[in-house]
C-alpha cells in the first residue's frame, strides 16, 4: 500500500491508515472543548509497535485487501483502533509554532 501522505513524525514513511479518536479539554475558564484528534499508523514509525507492527506487516505483504484476507486486517485494525489514544500535547513545540506565527515565518 502506497499513500501520497508522508508521516509528520518522521517526514518520510508512508501513512498506511488514519484513525479520527474523540479528543476534548477544558480551557483555563473551565470551558470543555471537543473535537476529534487524527492518530497516524506509520510503515517506518509503527513496524516495531505490538500493536500496529502486524498491520505494518500485512500490508508489506499484501499490497491489496482481498477477500481472503479481510478478516485477518479486520482483527489487526480492532487491536489498534481499542487501544489508540490522541497524541500528547508538546507544549514546547505549540509556543515555537505560535512564536514563528508572531514573527510572521509561518
């Protein structure tokens, strides 16, 4: 499987899959905000990954999902999909985005 997308995390594996996970906080006044958080399934960031390691290999395998095979990714993509969680928050790098935005480099 090919994707168009390179991961954010690493610049250069594809993007297999991309799970949309609920994802809220609440705001310093207390204000809950909701939303949806993407949680990426990389073929170079993810391989070694209990979880998503096995659909890494399924698709390094099969290039296609066929009939004969669907249950088997079906199975990996539960696993995956019970066990994914928005990504951390890096606070340190949301200030050096909003500060390259103040100094217009964004």
């Amino acid at each position: 499987m090919t994707s168009d997308r390179a991961c954010p995390r690493c610049h250069g594996g594809d993007v297999l899959a991309v799970l949309r996970v609920p994802h809220g906080w609440t705001t310093a006044r207390g204000n809950q905000v909701q939303g949806s958080a993407e949680v990426l399934l990389c073929a170079r960031c993810d391989a070694d990954g209990p979880v998503t390691g096995p659909i890494v290999a399924y698709f390094a395998v099969h290039e296609l999902v066929s009939p004969e095979t669907l249950d088997e990714l079906a199975s990996l993509l539960r696993d995956w999909i019970d066990r994914a969680k928005p990504p951390e928050l890096d606070e340190n790098a949301l200030a050096a985005e909003v500060e390259a935005w103040y100094r217009g480099d964004l």
